[in-house]
C-alpha cells in the first residue's frame, strides 16, 4: 500500500526522534529574517527519499526518485541544485542527473525538503543562518531518524549558524511575503503535536523565527492527514499584498477540504497584511479531468516553486485546467518562464514541487 501524507500515519509505535548534533544558538530578537521565495537564491536543495518505512513497494519508491530527479534537472537549468543524500546512493543519483547537481553526503529519509530541509535567514548585511525549526516528523507520525538532523548537518557544512527559539513546526505550514507578514493554518502549529502554549505564544515564535511582524491565521483541518493541513497547497503568496488561492470551484458543506479552503479564502478577503493592504487574490481551480481520478491525490497547482527565472508547476493531464493554471502563473510571474512537470507521483502522497524544494537565498 502507498503511504499517503493526507493519512494520518502511525508508521511505528516508536518513532525515532532524532538528537540534535550540536548546540543550537538561542535566537532573540534580531535583523535576521527569512526572504521571499522570488528573492535571487544561491541554489536549490532537494532530498533523495530511500526509507523502506515509508515506501515498503519498491516500484513505488522507484517512481517518486523519478519524480525527484525529474525536478533536479528542470531545476538545474535556472539554478545550482544540490541533492541530500548518503554517499552510498550517489553513484546511481549521479547516473540520472545533469552537472548542474551536486551531491552531498547528508542522509535522508523522506524527500520533503520543504518541511525537514533547512530553512535560511538572512540578516542583510551578508549573513546567513539556519532557523531551526524543530522538524518532529510532522508530529511523531512518521520515523525521522535521518531528516529530523538534515537541517544542522547542513549548517555544519556550510559553516553557519543554527537559530532556535524553540518552536517545532515546518516551513510548508506557513507562507510568507518576504515583507514581514505571514499566513497559515492553526491546524499546523497551534497543535500539541508540535507546540504547547497558547496561539498568540506559538504567533510571537512564528514572526521572531521568520522576522515578521503581521501573522493571518485560517482554521485549517486537523488529523485528516499528516501535515494537519499545510497552507501551501491552498495559498501562496506572489508577492506582498498578491496572493494566489486554488480553489475547488463550487461550495459543498459535507466536504471538509471543501469547507476548510472556503473558510481561509473568507478569511483571506478580509484581512490586511503587515502594510495595512487589504489582499489581492487570484483564484485557480482544482482540474476535473486529472490522469489520476482518486480522492486522496493531491492536485494542487498552488503547490508550485519559484526558481532564478522560472516557475516550476505541476500539470496532471486535464487540458484546460493545465492550461489555466499555465496561464495565471504567467500573469502572476511575468519575468519568469513557468515550466510545467508531471509530478503525479508527488500528489498519490499528498505532496508536490513545492513540499519537495527548499531555497537558499543569495547573500
């Protein structure tokens, strides 16, 4: 059976939580913050998924390291992109992959660089740092015994300093502008699967952990599946005052994904960001005529990523939709060319582009 991340997964009894590698530096209040996706990025880092935990079918293992190195090489052709992953896998890594992708000797479970890779901050006068944020395998339900250390092995490598303030979260469960306002579902965080405290103790280590000053909060779904509902699926910011929300077109009461996309976008309409602006938003509509017809796959082309020069999106096969969604990306990114990828393996575990990447911002 495909373990799906809209599942709530009991993968072990025990799940192993990993031990940090070193001191991590306690973070007060300071310049550092987290850039804009857009901002320019030194490189691209993805994750090569390998645990037999999470993928028990070979074959299906085999089709989400296609997925993954697909990604590599569309990515590589805009920016620098590094590939985690133990030394033992390079050689058939280096096999599929383009010179435009470095292989480093980090170990890794799963491939949600999103959530388990490292998240950088930058202090803008040429600092960089990892803000740590505690990844617990989406609240203890999947094993982590490799990603739950990825993000200070590779402060280690790159000789920069960790921040912690102590909140466990990640990243694809908020979505900010670069500009200091931010916006997720409580669902995500204000959960003791991941923090205890109230929701305005868990707001103030959001906004020091990402240098924001402004957080908007939509309910979200909690325990329909592994991430508890992460916003990045649903909505994006295009830049600051701009964002793009994917929609199911129609309203249906019984459907909770239904319901709970609705009551964000309500929320959204009437909120203002950190600047007093009220949010401009841009709707797309889930396809009707995917590849694959299940439930429980995920297609979201609001689950896209934004690359030096480039856009890199799903498409899944429904004609019209797929050329929508090409379509408004191009608007939303005019500057950028938006390159369109089969990721289907991605969406039967409730994942896609977005999940799978993580930036490092230029300094």
């Amino acid at each position: 059976m495909k373990m799906r991340r809209r599942d709530v997964l009991t993968l072990m009894s025990g799940v192993m939580m990993a031990p940090p590698l070193s001191p991590a530096l306690t973070q007060g209040a300071t310049n550092w913050r987290v850039p804009a996706e857009e901002a320019l990025h030194e490189r691209t880092l993805l994750q090569w998924p390998v645990s037999r935990a999470v993928y028990p079918e070979r074959w299906f293992l085999r089709e989400v390291q296609s997925a993954i190195l697909a990604l590599a090489n569309t990515i590589a052709a805009y920016e620098p992109v590094v590939m985690l992953a133990e030394a033992s896998h390079h050689s058939a890594i280096r096999r599929h992959v383009s010179d435009g992708v470095d292989l480093w000797n980090i170990p890794t479970d799963d491939l949600w660089a999103r959530d388990s890779g490292p998240l950088f901050c930058v202090d803008g006068h040429g600092g960089l740092a990892i803000r740590q944020l505690n990844f617990n395998g989406w609240g203890g339900r999947q094993s982590h015994s490799s990603d739950g250390l990825i993000a200070e092995r590779v402060a280690l490598r790159l000789g920069v300093p960790i921040l912690d303030n102590g909140l466990v979260g990640e990243p694809g469960g908020v979505e900010q502008d670069g500009a200091g306002t931010l916006m997720a579902h409580e669902s995500s965080w204000v959960n003791p699967n991941r923090n205890s405290g109230t929701r305005h103790e868990i707001e103030r280590l959001l906004l020091e952990a990402y240098g924001a000053s402004q957080m908007i909060w939509a309910p979200g779904l909690m325990g329909l599946d592994i991430t508890d509902y992460h916003i990045d699926a649903l909505a994006r910011f295009v830049r600051p005052g701009s964002v793009l929300m994917q929609m199911p077109g129609y309203a249906d009461s019984s459907d909770p994904w239904n319901r709970a996309a609705h009551d964000t976008r309500a929320i959204l309409e009437t909120t203002i960001d950190g600047w007093g602006r009220t949010l401009q938003i841009t709707e797309i509509h889930d396809p009707r005529n995917a590849r694959v017809n299940a439930s429980d796959f995920l297609a979201s082309y609001a689950n896209y990523y934004v690359c030096n020069g480039a856009v890199i999106a799903a498409e899944f096969g429904d004609a019209e939709a797929d050329t929508m969604a090409h379509d408004t990306l191009t608007k939303l990114y005019p500057e950028r060319e938006v390159i369109a990828v089969n990721v289907d393996a991605l969406g039967w575990i409730g994942g896609g582009i977005h999940c799978a990447t993580q930036q490092q911002p230029a300094v």
